[in-house]
C-alpha cells in the first residue's frame, strides 16, 4: 500500500516553485514566446493546480540572461579578430618560404620590415651592404637578431640556426667522399669540428636506416626547419656563411681563482707568464723572458710537440703548465692566418697557398705522432700465433704500483680491479659514460671534449675495446686480422 501525504497542499507549493524557478533558467528567445500561455505547458499546469499562490510565485521569479558579459564586447572583440586574420594577419596565411615569419618581423600593418621600401630610393642607398628585394630575383635581406625572436613579449630569446639540408649533406662529402680532414671543413664552412663530427657520423646514421628500409621522420624534420632559421649553403665565389664562432675557449678551472701576483714595471708580463701563474709553475728564466709566444712558428712548435709542454705537481696531481690561448684555440693556425691577412694584405692568392700548407702540416705531423704511437704500442705486445690455430695469443707487459694506481688506487694507468677500492658505478655525479670516439675508418680524431649525448648516439657503430689485464700476464684470445 503506498504511503499517504500528510499535507498534499505544501507538496504542490514546492513542486510548482521548481517547476518555475528550472523555467526562469532557460534562455529567454523572445518576449512573446515567454508571455505567451499557449507555447509552454507550464502556465496550463499552475492553472490546474490546487494551490492559489503558485501562479504568484511564479510571476514573482526573476528572469536569469543567457551570459554574464554584456552582448556588445563579445562581438567586439570578435570582429577585431577577423579585422586582423583579413588585415595584417593575413601575411601568415601564406608564409614566405626561406623566412621563420615570426610576429616581430612584421610591423602593425603586416609588412615585412627587412623589405627595403621600393618607392624611397634613400633606403637602397643606405643600405648598400645588403641585397636589393627586386621584382627579378626576388631576393630578400638576412634576417636579423631583431626578426628571430619568436615571443614578442620575451626580447632575450632569439631562436639559433640550424644546418640546411645542402650544407649537412655537403659536409658529410667532404670528409667522407672528398677525403678532407674535420679542422679543414670547419674552417670552410664556418662550423664547429664537434658539430662537424656528429654531422658525418648522423648522416651515416640515416643512410644506415635507409639502406635497412626504417622509416624517417621526413615530416617532422621540414616542419622544424620551416620554423626555426637555417644556415645556407654559399658556393664560389661567395663568401660562405658562417654557421657559429669556430674559435670559441672554453674557460679553464685554473683560471677561475682571483690572484695577486705582483710584477715590477720593468718587466714585460705576458700571456705566457700569467699562465705559468695560474698553473703555480716557477717565473721563467731572464733569457727566456719577452720572446714572442704568437708567431706561427712558436705555436707550431707548441702544437705539434705537445708531449714537449713543461708539467708541473706529483703523482695524479700533475699536470701540463697552462698554456696561452693562441695555443689552446681549436684553430691556431688562424693565427698565422691573421698575420698573413695583415702583412700580405694585397696578395690573396698567396695568403690562401699558405695557409693550405700549414693545414697540410699540421695533419702530417698528426698522423705521424699517430703512427708513432701505434708502432709503440705494437712494439710492447708480445704475439704467440701456434701452429695450425686460428688464434692468436697477444701479451702485454704491465706495471701496477703506487705510481700507476695512485694514492687512491684508482689511477688509469694501471689495468685490473684493486683489493679493498669500492666501485663508483653507483656514486652519484660520476661519468659513466666514454667521453671519447675515434673514427677508425675515415682516419681523423674527433675532438677530445666531445659532447656526451653525441657519444652516446655514434657508439653503436664503432667501440674501442680495451683489453683489461690482470697483475699477471693474462692471454687474450681473440681471432687473426
């Protein structure tokens, strides 16, 4: 049996004020369909109802609008939109190939402000070191600091350059193909020789790829070079187009502390002897003192006989004496090149031969402190080859002691585990990572302070594998050549 209402007449109160207050809530389409009794079913139902006042109490609700903001700014603001999507906004529509089209290389009424105005002819003539935008060749200005800053509200973040297509490809022909050595093609087209380093070896990575059929993200790479600026490839006679600072110097630890060494006024205090400061090495002779440290000549010297740098401290603490920076530069043949463009300032043709040669030098050399070092190495291993076996059995002389292991026990010189030293594969703000790749098969060392992600990438082709050996003589068994 279903239960009985106490007061049916203050159930139908209720009822009627949600009834009326759901319809108030509704947007209001027009007057007349709100006034109207015949359009809704409410009015019909309140008539029917047993109660007198509910009709009162839902004339008494007020009418709710449909949106909080006001009507007019809404539709402000939205044609103010459309007048700059059909206005200047509509240079973005259709972007300019070979521009990054960011929103700062554009004035208020969308025109490029790297144009040059054709209708004032002051403009071209100011700006003659600039290309001319002609109707003909359609060319346009580089784009500036000022036109590669994407946020228009951050001025401190400019967007860097990356490597074209052409020019990475072309790279990877000079070294590979061409023959040529990693610091001679930095110096051609203006790129770093670790960038040049990776180069080669990515680009042999995507060929990898292709050849194993894997799909590349081709789309993904155009868009990024769509959005970003790009260093172009500049053929002869053209002066290329520098990619970054080929020459930049890492600050050294040495030269971080502050120090106050006093020198008399007579003396003549240079480059090298503030290095010999820093390194806590003794002043140099009288003798030695004011000779010049910058010529071709001294930094050849320096350069090609490293081994031949005076080293100062004890045991793991030794060192090589900080050396001046015409020395410690990744290119310190520009140097002589500098001095070339100075004292033979009308003879191009001959700056250019020289500065080939010291090139050609300089990798001589190179290459024979590399043989050097192998015949070295190969003189120190004893092979065993027995009869009829496809092994060969390769003993190496070694020496562990304090001198090798150091005061920690841990120097590189000495090969094996050490009693009693714990491992620091689980200590944090360890290396544990190579930090160095050699090109064995092109023939050029890549740079010692290769950067590690770029290690971690290119370690798949090649590995150097060390042979750790114990104390004692240990056989290594391993295949013939």
């Amino acid at each position: 049996m279903p239960p009985r209402i106490a007061n049916p007449q203050r159930l139908s109160s209720s009822l009627s004020a949600h009834i009326s207050s759901a319809r108030s809530s509704q947007p209001p389409f027009s007057p007349a369909s709100i006034s109207s009794s015949s359009s809704s079913p409410l009015p019909s139902l309140l008539s029917s109802s047993t109660c007198p006042s509910c009709s009162q109490s839902y004339s008494r609700q007020p009418q709710r609008t449909f949106s909080s903001s006001p009507a007019s700014s809404v539709t402000k603001l939205r044609q103010q939109m459309f007048d700059w999507l059909n206005g200047p906004g509509a240079a973005f529509r259709d972007p300019l190939p070979g521009s990054t089209n960011y929103l700062t290389a554009y004035d208020k009424h969308g025109r490029l402000i790297r144009a040059p105005d054709e209708k004032s002819p002051s403009n071209a003539e100011g700006k003659g070191n600039e290309p001319s935008l002609e109707p003909s060749d359609g060319l346009l200005p580089r784009e500036s600091t000022s036109d590669l800053r994407p946020f228009p509200l951050n001025p401190h973040f400019v967007s860097q350059s990356v490597l074209s297509e052409e020019l990475r490809n072309e790279i990877y022909n000079q070294i590979k193909i061409k023959g040529k050595s990693v610091r001679a093609v930095s110096v051609l087209f203006g790129v770093d020789m670790k960038r040049v380093a990776a180069v080669v070896r990515l680009v042999e990575l995507e060929k990898n790829m292709i050849r194993e059929k894997k799909p590349l993200a081709l789309p993904y790479a155009r868009a990024v070079h769509q959005m970003v600026p790009t260093t172009p490839l500049v053929k002869a006679p053209q002066a290329p187009v520098a990619h970054e600072p080929i020459n930049d110097l890492p600050v050294h630890r040495l030269t971080e502390p502050q120090i106050f060494y006093p020198v008399s006024e007579s003396r003549q205090f240079t480059r090298v002897d503030a290095g010999r400061v820093f390194s806590a090495a003794p002043a140099l002779p009288r003798d030695k003192e004011g000779k010049p440290f910058n010529t071709p000549e001294a930094i050849a010297e320096v350069t090609r006989h490293p081994h031949q740098i005076e080293r100062v401290g004890k045991g793991v603490d030794e060192e090589q004496v900080l050396q001046p920076a015409d020395v410690r530069i990744p290119h310190p043949h520009l140097v002589a090149f500098q001095h070339d463009h100075i004292t033979l300032s009308g003879e191009a043709k001959l700056r250019n031969q020289r500065f080939i040669e010291r090139l050609e030098a300089e990798e001589a050399a190179e290459n024979k402190a590399k043989e050097a070092k192998k015949k070295k190495q190969e003189a120190s291993m004893h092979r065993v080859a027995p009869v009829e076996s496809r092994f060969e059995f390769r003993f190496r002389d070694v020496v562990v002691s304090r001198v090798t292991t150091g005061t920690n026990g841990r120097g590189l010189e000495a090969p094996g585990r050490r009693y009693g030293v714990p491992s620091s594969e689980r200590k944090r703000g360890t290396v544990k990572i190579p930090t160095k790749v050699e090109n064995q098969r092109s023939g050029c060392e890549l740079p010692r302070n290769m950067p590690r992600v770029v290690n971690e990438l290119l370690l798949y082709e090649e590995r150097r594998y060390s042979v750790l050996l114990s104390t004692t003589n240990m056989a290594d068994h391993s295949p013939d050549p």
